[in-house]
C-alpha cells in the first residue's frame, strides 16, 4: 500500500494552502484474485480464537475502542500478511463492549459490507472471509477509505478470515448477533 503525504499546497493566489490529511492509494482487486470457491469441508489452517474470551475487537475497530490514531493504520484480517493472535485471553473486555452485531458471511471483496455502513453508521460490521487474498483485499480497502477520510469512514467496518461454517461459535456469544 503506497502512502501519499501532502505537506503544503499552492492555490490559485499564491497563497499556501495546508493539507494535513494523508492519503493511501486503493488496493487494486487484480492483485488479489483467486480461486472463486473454497470448499469450507476441506481442512484449512486458518488461527481462531478458543472460546469468545480470546477475541479482541478493539484490534478490528480500533476508534470504537478508544485508539487513537487507527491503532497505527494496522490491518488486522487474519491472515499470513496480516495476523491476529488468540494465543492471549483478552482480559481488559468488558460485557459491555462492543461487538460486532451484523455479519456479511462470505464478503468477497465487501461490496455489501459498504453499502450496509451507510445505513447503519453505528452497529460494528463484519465481513468473514475464508480466501486470504480476498479477506486481505477487503481489509486493505477499509483502511485505506479509513485513512483517506481522515478517519471519518468506515470506521464501523472490519473483516475476518475465517471459516464461519466451523468456528463462527469461536468469535461470537450466542445470541450477539444481530443479522
């Protein structure tokens, strides 16, 4: 992901115009083409967490949580590129955190995922992939509309690789989930 800075700008009086945002390229869909299926009965390796005590949602929605700054722009999605532990129980949850309440299982490349946060600004939304270069396409295009809205956007979007037919029990309570 190539990151643009602009420091000062020229406008048309000469003036100097500051510019304090930085901006991040989009991901492009052709660098992260795949199989179109994966036949989630195959045994796959992918990490999840023991029991819901070992999910931390702060790690995908980072200004839900009170981290400032993005949590540094990380990518979490949970895959080889980008990792999430659950080797730790999180300790510092709370009941009442927040958790994400609707679901897009099988996001693809999160087009649903993006519509939906238009329409519910304030519910968490998770978008579970079992294609890593899929699920790493989707994460990198949260972030970077994160990044490029001054953390304004998409702030309520996260994704998770994952296989939900075998471990969806793993990241959620029963009865969290919304839709």
């Amino acid at each position: 992901m190539k990151r643009l800075h602009h420091e000062a700008q020229v406008g048309s009086d000469d003036k100097v115009v500051e510019l304090s945002q930085k901006r991040v390229n989009m991901p492009k869909k052709n660098k992260h083409r795949m199989h179109a299926h994966i036949n989630p009965f195959n045994p796959l390796s992918i990490p999840h967490p023991r029991n819901t005590r070992f999910t931390d949602w702060s790690l995908h929605y980072p200004s839900f949580y009170g981290m400032s700054n993005n949590n540094d722009d990380k990518i979490v999605v949970n895959t080889s590129l980008y990792e999430v532990g659950y080797d730790q129980e999180n300790t510092a949850r709370k009941a009442t955190d927040t958790v994400p309440t609707i679901l897009d299982i099988g996001c693809g490349y999160g087009g649903l995922m993006f519509e939906l946060t238009k329409h519910y600004p304030d519910e968490l939304i998770l978008g579970l992939e079992i294609r890593d270069k899929i699920a790493n396409f989707a994460g990198e295009k949260i972030n970077t509309l994160r990044i490029n809205s001054g953390y304004k956007d998409c702030l309520n979007l996260g994704v998770l690789r994952t296989n939900a037919m075998k471990s969806l029990h793993n990241h959620f309570e029963k009865e969290s989930v919304r839709f």
